[in-house]
C-alpha cells in the first residue's frame, strides 16, 4: 500500500483480489451441511446397497436374511422363511434368539430401536455374540429401515412378544395395515402380548420399501430371491428355508434343506449333461492367519490372530465349463475373492506338480499345464467363515481379508495331496489328471493355430522368411542352402541389451556385433556345470533375427531384459527354461560383483571380486582372467606368481591384459614406471627445509603400494652388492655386540615380534616359496637337501620334538583353519594342478585295473554299514543348502534372533522337511555375518514377464565350452551354438522338427504350412507345376539333420517334399543330405588324432586298428546324438567344409525309396505297416533300446 492507503497491483495480488472482490462467494460454516442417523443412507443409498436399480431392491431381502442366517449358523436357528406379499412387502420370519429388547445403556433406547435406527450398531462387533458373520459393517438392517415406508418387526423374547413399527426411520404407531395408514410418532418398543406354550423366540420383519430412492421401475426379482434362499441352504445345512410367494394368482410355496450341504450345492450347480470325471472332493479345515483389528475400545491392535473355517467341493466333468462360486460365512461373493485365489492357486500348484511327476502324462518338452487347465470342467463351491470379514464394498461381491489365502493354499493342498497319494482314489485321480493334461494340449493346439493364422502371408511377393540367415553371394554357382533341423538357436537380445565384460565395462549386443566385424574380440563371464564363475571370450557377436517377437523379463532388481519368448535363462540350480515359461519368484543364476578394500580385511585396494556360486567365496576377478591364460597358454606359472596388469588399470581382467611377473620384477618395473621422480628426489634432503618437505611427503607417499615397491626394488638391488654387503654386515656386528644383555633380549623380542608380523602376509610367504622354487630347480641341490634331510631326520628325539609341536599346533583351530587356507591359495594359484589331478583320478576310476573303483565301491558300502543314518542324513545337506538360503533371503532385514524365528515359521510352512535354521547356521561355522551374506547373494529372482506389442531386431553371441554367458543386469543365459558356416556362400534356414507329411496332404496344406511354405518362398523358384529350375535362388541344397532316427525321419519327409514339388532339383543333382557322423574318436599323445566314424561298425573296426598300430584312445568315445552337442569347428569340419565334409547327392532312387518307407511306415494300410514290424523283430538291437 501507498502512504494513502492505496493498494498497488502487482502480479502476485491480482489473483487474490480477484477471489476477495466478490463477497457474494463467501463460503463459511453455515454452508456446511450434517447427515444425520439415517438421513446418509437416504442422500446416497447406492453406498449401502450397492445400485438403486432391482438388484439394489433385492439386496435389501438379503440384509435382512442374511442376519436370520446368523442365528442359523451360530446355532440358534432351525428354520427361516420369507414371505414375498401381494402389496409388494417382503417378510422374513426366523426361530433364532430374537433380537435383544432391554434398553441399550448408552443410548436409553430399547435394543430392537438401537438396531434398526442407528448405523454400525448389532452384535457383531463385540465378539461375544456370533464367531462369524456375513453382516459386520452394521448397516443392514438399519439401511434397510431407513429406505422404508413402513417397517415393522416383532421379537418373541423372554416369554413376550414385543412389536414396534417405523416409517422412514422413525417409531411411532401405524393406525390399520400398509404403509399409507396413518402414523402416529411414538413411543419405542411395545409389549404387545405373551408367547404362547411351545412357540420358539425369534424375529418377524416386513417391510415396504420406497420406490422413491430407486429407480423407474426397480422391481423385486424373485428369482433372485430363490436363488437366494437355495444358495443359502446350501451352505447351511442344519437350517430349513422356505419361501412363501403370494404375488401370483396362486400363492406358492418352496423348501430348501440340503442335508449333505455342499457336496448336494456341487451337483445343482453342474452343467446339465455333464458327466462327472471324478467324485466329488469335500475339503474342510481350519488355520490361523494374523491382521490389524480394532479391540473392544475401539482401538487398532496389530497381528491379532484369526481363526478361518475352510470349506470347499468340488468335481470335474467332461465339459469345458467351469463353475466356481464363492462365499463368505454364507454371504456370496460375485467377484470371488482373495478365498478364491488361495484355491485355484493351491489346486493349479498342486496338480501341475502331480502332472510333471506322473511317468507318461506329460511328453517330452511338452509344456505344463496352466490354471485354464486345471480348471477345465471343473465345478466348484468356496467358503470360508470367518470373523470380520474384509469386503470390497457393502454389496460383498469380493472378499478382501488378505490372510485367508494363505489358509486356503494350506487347506487345499494337504488335501488334495492326500487325494492324489491314497490309493482308493488313485485311479479316478489318474483320470483326472489326465483330462487337464488334454485340455493343456487342446489349448497349446489352438493357440499355435492362431498364431500361425495370424503369421500366414501370401507366398507371391512377400519378404524373406525372418529365421533365414542369408549369404552374401548373389550369383547360384558357388552359394548353398543349408536346412537345418531345429531353429531355437536363433533366439535373442534386442541390440540396446547390455553385456557384462571383463574389462571392467559393458557393452551392447549392436556395439559387440560391430565391434566383431572390425575384428575386436571382448572376453565376459560364464559359468561351469557347478555354477562356478570362470572368464571366456565372447565369439561372433551377431544378428539373428529380424522383427522377432519380444518378452519382457524383469527381475527383483528393477533390470528389465527384452528378449524373444524361446530364449534359455540359466535357473540357481543349474538347468534352463525359456523366457516366456518363467514365472515371478524363479531363481536365476546371478553375477555378483564387488569392488575389494581394505577396510574389511582384505589385502587388495579397488580390485575386482566376483561371488562364486559354487563355493559361496569372493574371488578376484583377476585370478580368473590369469586361470584363462593358464589354461590357454598365453601364459606360465613359471614366470611368477604375480599378476600384472599391464595398462595399470586395476580393474581390467581382460586375459590379454594381465601377465606373470616374479615379485622382484613387477616390483623393478614400477620402479622403472617412476622414472627420474625417484632420483631428482635426493637432492631435496641436503636441504634442512627439503628435508622436512620430503618426510612429510614420504609419509603419505608411504601408504602407496607402488612406491613402496618402488623402494624396496631399490633395496634389494643395493643388497646384491657384495661390497654393500660386507660393509652392511660389519656395521651390524659391531652395533649388536656393543649392546648390554637386557638390549639384546629386548632385541631379539621385537625381531620376533616383526618377523611374526611379516610372515602373517600371504603374500611374503609365496615371494619366499617362489625364491625356494628357483634355488632348488638345479637337480643337484635337490639332492643335497634331501641327503641333509634324511640325516637330521634319523634324530629319534627331534622326530619326538616334531610329533609334540604338531599336536600343539594343531589343537588350535586358528592354526588348523590357516593349513588349510594356505593348501586353498596354492591350489588357486596352480589350477592346473587341479587339472591334472582329476584326469589322472578320473583315469584310475575308469581303469578297471587298478582296482581304484572296486576299492570306492567296497567302501561305500562300509559306510552305509557302519554309519548310522541319521549322521549320514545329516552330511548330505548341499543339495538342501540352497533351497534353505532361498527361504532366508527375503528375511534378512530382520535381526539375527527374529530372523531365525521367521525362517523357522516360513519353513514349518513351506518346506517342514528342509534344514533347520540352528544346521544352517552350522554350516557356516556359527557366523550369523556368512549366512547373511551368502543368503543375499544365493540369486536373482524373476519379478514378471511381459509379452510385448512391438517386435525387433534380435541378436546373440557364442560361449564355447560353457555356452552361457552374463548380461550386465546379473543373470546369466545361454546362447547360441556358433553357426559354423561361411557367410560369403553358405546361407542357413532352420526348421522345427518334423515338418509335414506331403504324402496325405494337398498343394493348398502344404503351402499353409508354415515350414513348408519357408521353403518354398527361400528357394524362390515356386512349387508344383510352377517350379521354374532357373529361377533358384541357391546352387546346392543340402539337408543337415542329426544322425538319429528323427533325423532319418526329417531327412525323409523332406527328400519327399521335394519330389513331389519341386522335382526338377533332384532331377539336375543339386539335392544333397549332410552325412554327420555319429563318433568322435582322439587318440592320446603328443600329437593327438581326430577320426570321425559315421557307424556302430565302422567306429569298432577303427578302434581295433587304433589299438593294434598302439595308440591310446581317449575314452569313453564320444556318441554325438545331434548336430546341437558339436563344437563350431566340429560342425565346419564335418559337414559345412567343402574340402572335408561328407554329403551324399539325392537321387531318384532315393526319392522311392523315401516314398516306400513313409507309405509303409505312415501310410493308411495297416497290414503292410503289421507284416514289416513283424518281419524285422529280428533286427532290432534290444541293448541300444535299453541304453
């Protein structure tokens, strides 16, 4: 404001003059509006009956039953009836305790009036009065009151008879019938009357609802009701229902009394015409489950404990409907519920399991059935009682209450395992298993049937199939097609996926493939057969696939992984599953990596550690890398026993960029690194101000390594010096002889204390074993200590003295643990040791004479014999290990006392036969800091997969040896075979398995095939009488299937395929079959040999002149049962090589051939196919069927 009072706008107040210029908007406490009693049901009846239409008419039948019910289920009721008048007034009538009519304390009012007058009132919430109870939010009666236009009730209670009537809420007395008599506003609860002799308590309501809160023509569905009423007596069973409809011409009347409850409810409810698969289940059982609920005050008490009443039927028929309806304490739930979940959970668990584990339900590969399955004809009734229950709103169309899943899972299960297991049942259980295993492969047939439609494009015109992997070659003359059976090598990672490499970074799948093509190779993580973590290079990063389909993967992590739905992720324990076939909570083997520090007690400063899944230990990731080279021979361990790493980037464990040094020269050389800074130093210290810059400076200089290096290098070579030695020496006499005897005993204390402190370094005691190293490779000394030994040695009481001094040692754990970590670090440091070591251990187990195995075998079975077992139950807990870390991983948050006790919870639960947390903890030697750490980094987990809209270029890359690698969200996966083909030339089509017979199939199937029609669009020269020879795309075509009796089967199918459309290319020779073979023999020696045999005979007569010419064979020989078990090179050499490959040209000859055997073998004569099998029974090698 202006010293007049004025008001200046600015742009902060326009606004809130704005809003204060207009006085007539003022909005205050008087424009506050309160809902009083029943006044906020009448403004918004939808929020307590759930609509205003019929249903909302017929729900107010239903709170008022429901309530009648109550007294039924708690026992105090035999019979219920509902009157349906002619006026439109509905009555229901109940034998139960009648509702209390003393006056209420608080409120002065009669407990009748208390009930239907105020909301949230009964007897409900106490506890005290009913276990359980569909109608707790307290509003039923009372809503219904309040959306009346007249309510009367009657309660026969205490040897009286008490009536009051209400219109819109409000007591008083009605002069005459119906609701337009006129009303006198009055008094409470009247006595009217005496019960007579012989009447049973209970309550009479009737009431005229008012059309004015419901819609134009809400009516009251007395089918509805009926369904009702029947639903009801089912699920109570002591209880007889009846109703009474006088709207009709004629009044009629209907029972419900169902004595066998829901078992007579499973068999109303089937489909008619629905013959039953099974009998029918009746399960019941009770559990506890913990929530927050308020106490008798009215205040939250959190995990109170809850006692839920379990009971369901259920039945499968042959239909394909199913039927589940739920209920909660005899309320229905629509919508079903968190009751409903716990079931079909429970039930799809529990009979998938028993499916996989069935011998000859499931085929191989095939996949396991879904709940969809399970389900399948199946017809089912779910209820629960329980106190309190939860809802999604007052029309209880859904159960809320979280805990009783759990309840229903437990339930369930033991059950119908039970079911499974008993051996009365076992049939009709084998029965049904088998029917959901059907609808699996009926759902899994339509599935591919849409899909394929779906895929299906016109032949004429369209673009490459995506799985082709072209040549670069345009010409026919040099280039071939190669159709490959099986085409699940090609599936990938988009090109933004990242991939962890040993170097310290991560790169794209397009960066690595990009990088390949200019001939860089990177080096990244895989894992063994253990899950041990070892580093391998990353071979022909590539482009697999165009527009392929794409899941989403996302782990408890956060990452999240696009791949295509067949791509392999490697499980905790080892195996593989595709993408699309994992589900939230699968454990996937994980990459954990670290940086080291010194703080927490290790040597090394910033280096790289990787978690071994395996040995559950951290390793310096740079051990690895020097394993590689080791193994390699990029590299000796000769040349020392430090790793260098050469660009001094402690943090690349690139195997070309670490090398082995001795300590003396790793030590030189970051010395010679230092250069002339060294030197120009000592000048600065005949100054007495440079002297003291330089200690200062020396100080924090001396906490690097490498300058402490640096300065012993320079140490150890003025130690070399004869001339510094003399003097060094003389000097150190004179000073030690000078000294008094207490000097020298305080000498030669603190020398012992530093040399104790020196050796404790694992590092000084490798420098001085690879200096023993270096002294005794001269044979001759070897021998001179040895001499020098044996006559020590000879001394009986230094022999004595040593026994002593070992049982000492050796009584201190810490001692014991230090031998034995010691042992550990030189068998890391010389992994080739270990090596050799299992090859010649495996070739003693394999030579039969050394009797090595017969010892093994004798021993074992001493073992058993002697040990009881319980102990040897007790050693064998690794395979249980693992599972028990699961368990625990998602409670370390807890402290160490309440995670033990949460682990013990979770396993009486889940897994009562698992490993008790006090063996666990044994296991790790009693340290609650191991266990953690090992729990937490036991996995990762699969939080969801997505099937995703969009589709994208895929790509892979090869592993070989382990063919799996690490991406850099932590997770290993598998890969690809390296496609051993020539890109300039070779192109490559995969196929899936067995394509389609063309014998019994017409032009139009056969193009509607979607591997036959690939075909067909490949080659390009059409098919049939439209085959134009000119007009192929490739020069050779060569069929490359496994040496095995499908792959004869694929081989054949295809040679038929091409004689019956497109015939002039086996007319010109240019139809050719790969010859894989089926051995692989390698002799033993320095210069080893490789033969290929491609027959049983052939590979024994090999070996037999092998043996005669006196070579050793490398056993046992390798069988390949499919092109998928070679090695790139392998593969190249065999079949792919022009120069070394084995192909055989298809003729007409074979085409009969492969025409006769298919019509014999898959042709519609039986008799032909009859006489054959029994003609050649004589040649079938019953061995090989058993192998």
């Amino acid at each position: 404001m202006d010293q007049d009072g004025e008001r200046h706008h600015t742009a902060e107040t326009w606004e809130y003059d704005q809003l204060t210029a207009q006085p007539e908007t003022l909005y205050g406490a008087d424009d506050l509006t309160h809902l009083e009693g029943l006044d906020a049901v009448r403004k918004r009846p939808g929020m307590y009956i759930g609509s205003t239409d019929s249903r909302g008419v017929g729900h107010l039948v239903n709170e008022i039953l429901d309530n009648s019910t109550d007294e039924g289920v708690a026992g105090h009721a035999r019979k219920v009836e509902v009157t349906l008048h002619a006026d439109g007034s509905v009555q229901v009538d109940d034998d139960g305790r009648g509702i209390p009519t003393d006056v209420h304390a608080k409120s002065g009012i009669s407990g009748v009036e208390l009930v239907l007058t105020r909301l949230h009132a009964g007897g409900k919430f106490g506890g005290s009065g009913y276990k359980t109870s569909g109608g707790l939010h307290g509003v039923g009666a009372s809503a219904v009151n309040a959306l009346s236009r007249r309510f009367d009730v009657t309660v026969r209670r205490g040897g009286k008879v008490h009536a009051m009537s209400f219109r819109h809420g409000v007591p008083g007395i009605f002069d005459g019938d119906g609701p337009d008599a006129p009303f006198t506003a009055g008094p409470g609860l009247q006595i009217v009357g005496a019960m007579k002799r012989g009447q049973r308590t209970g309550t009479s309501i009737r009431y005229w609802h008012d059309a004015r809160y419901f819609e134009t023509g809400a009516a009251l569905d007395v089918d509805a009701v009926r369904m009702k009423l029947r639903n009801t007596a089912f699920l109570v069973p002591g209880v007889d229902y009846r109703l009474r409809d006088e709207t009709g011409e004629q009044p009629a009347e209907e029972r419900f009394h169902f004595p066998n409850g829901l078992t007579d409810m499973v068999e109303f409810l089937a489909p008619a015409g629905d013959r039953p698969v099974s009998g029918t289940l009746l399960v019941t059982g009770e559990g506890t489950y913990r929530e927050n609920a308020a106490d008798a005050n009215g205040v939250m008490q959190s995990n109170v404990q809850r006692r839920a009443e379990v009971e369901v039927a259920f039945r499968w028929g042959t239909g394909y409907e199913r039927t589940v309806e739920c209920f909660t304490n005899t309320i229905r739930n629509a919508h079903g519920g968190t009751h409903r979940k716990g079931f079909e959970r429970a039930l799809a668990r529990t009979l998938a399991d028993a499916v996989r584990n069935t011998r000859g339900l499931l085929k191989a590969k095939e996949e396991p059935p879904t709940l969809d399955d399970v389900l399948e004809g199946m017809t089912a009734v779910v209820h629960v009682r329980i106190p309190e229950p939860q809802f999604t709103s007052q029309t209880k169309d859904e159960l809320s209450t979280a805990g009783i899943t759990k309840v229903m899972q437990s339930v369930i299960e033991q059950h119908v395992k039970a079911w499974l297991e008993d051996r009365r049942t076992k049939a009709e259980a084998r029965t049904v298993l088998q029917k959901i295993v059907d609808a699996a492969r009926v759902r899994l047939t339509q599935k591919q049937q849409k899909d394929a439609a779906r895929r299906k494009t016109a032949l004429e015109g369209a673009s490459m199939p995506a799985k082709l992997v072209d040549c670069r070659a345009t010409g026919v003359d040099r280039s071939e097609l190669f159709i490959v059976e099986g085409d699940s090598a090609l599936g990938c990672f988009t090109g933004d996926t990242m991939v962890a490499l040993a170097s310290g970074q991560s790169r794209s799948f397009a960066d690595l493939t990009a990088d390949w093509a200019r001939g860089v190779t990177h080096f990244g993580y895989t894992t063994n057969k253990a899950g041990r973590v070892v580093i391998a290079p990353l071979v022909e990063p590539r482009l697999t696939k165009r527009d392929a389909p794409l899941v989403r993967v996302t782990l408890d992590s956060g990452e999240s992984i696009r791949c295509t739905p067949d791509h392999l992720f490697r499980l905790r324990d080892g195996s593989y599953r595709r993408a699309d076939a994992l589900g939230p909570g699968d454990s996937l083997m994980p990459l954990y990596r670290s940086l080291s520090s010194k703080a927490e007690g290790h040597k090394l400063q910033g280096y790289e550690r990787v978690w071994m899944n395996d040995r559950e230990e951290w390793v310096y990731t740079h051990y690895l890398a020097d394993a590689w080279n080791l193994r390699n021979g990029r590299d000796n361990a000769a040349n020392g026993n430090v790793r260098h790493h050469i660009d001094i980037n402690k943090r690349n464990n690139d195997p070309r960029d670490l090398r082995r040094m001795t300590w003396a020269d790793h030590s030189a050389l970051h010395a010679a690194m230092m250069g002339e800074h060294v030197h120009a130093g000592w000048r600065e210290w005949f100054d007495n101000g440079g002297r003291e810059f330089r200690s200062a400076m020396l100080t924090a200089q001396w906490q690097d390594l490498a300058f402490r290096e640096a300065c012993l290098a320079r140490l150890f070579a003025l130690n070399e010096s004869p001339a510094f030695r003399a003097r060094f020496d003389k000097g150190f006499q004179d000073w030690y002889h000078a000294l008094s005897d207490d000097e020298k005993r305080a000498y030669a204390e603190r020398m012992r204390e530093r040399q104790e402190e020196y050796w404790s370094h694992p590092e000084h005691r490798a420098d001085a074993a690879e200096r023993a190293r270096q002294y005794f490779a001269d044979p001759t000394r070897r021998e001179e200590w040895r001499q020098r030994s044996v006559r020590q040695w000879e001394n009986h009481d230094l022999r004595a003295w040593r026994s002593r001094k070992t049982v000492e040692q050796f009584a201190d754990p810490a001692e014991r643990e230090r031998q034995r970590n010691a042992v550990l670090a030189w068998h890391q440091d010389n992994p080739e040791f270990g090596e050799r070591h299992a090859r010649r251990m495996k070739q003693r187990m394999t030579d039969p004479g050394t009797g090595q195995l017969a010892k093994v075998q004798s021993g074992r079975a001493r073992y058993v014999a002697t040990v009881p077992r319980a102990q040897r139950v007790g050693r064998q807990t690794n395979g249980r290990r693992l599972a028990a870390l699961r368990r625990l991983a998602p409670l370390l948050s807890l402290a160490d006392a309440d995670m033990a006790v949460a682990y013990e919870a979770e396993r009486m639960r889940s897994a009562r036969t698992g490993l008790r947390f006090d063996r666990l903890l044994a296991l790790y030697d009693g340290d609650h800091g191991r266990l953690r750490e090992a729990a937490s980094l036991v996995n990762h987990k699969v939080a969801s997969v997505e099937f995703l809209s969009e589709t994208a270029d895929v790509y892979d890359l090869t592993v070989d040896g382990h063919h799996n690698f690490a991406l850099e969200a932590g997770v290993f996966v598998h890969n690809s075979a390296r496609v051993a083909r020539t890109a300039e030339y070779q192109a490559l089509l995969p196929i899936r398995g067995k394509i389609l017979n063309v014998q019994k199939a017409n032009l139009q199937q056969v193009l509607d095939n979607a591997e036959c029609a690939a075909i067909v669009q490949v080659l390009g020269a059409g098919s049939g009488r439209t085959f134009d020879l000119s007009a192929l795309r490739y020069g050779r075509v060569l069929i490359m299937a496994d040496a095995d009796v499908d792959g004869a089967h694929i081989r054949t199918l295809l040679i038929t395929l091409f004689a019956r459309y497109m015939r002039p290319l086996i007319e010109a020779g240019r139809l050719f079959a790969a010859m894989p073979p089926l051995h692989k023999i390698t002799t033993k020696g320095r210069n080893p040999q490789t033969i290929y045999t491609y027959t049983q005979a052939e590979m024994e007569a090999t070996v037999r002149k092998l043996e005669k010419a006196g070579k050793q064979i490398v056993t046992p020989i390798p069988r390949f049962k499919g092109l998928g078990e070679m090695d790139a090179d392998e593969l190249w050499e065999t079949t792919m090589n022009p120069a070394t490959r084995a192909v055989r040209r298809i003729t007409l000859d074979d085409v009969d051939a492969a025409e006769r055997i298919l019509e014999l073998l898959m042709g519609e004569k039986v008799e032909p196919r009859r006489n054959w099998l029994i003609d050649s029974s004589d040649r079938v090698d019953r061995e090989a069927i058993d192998a």
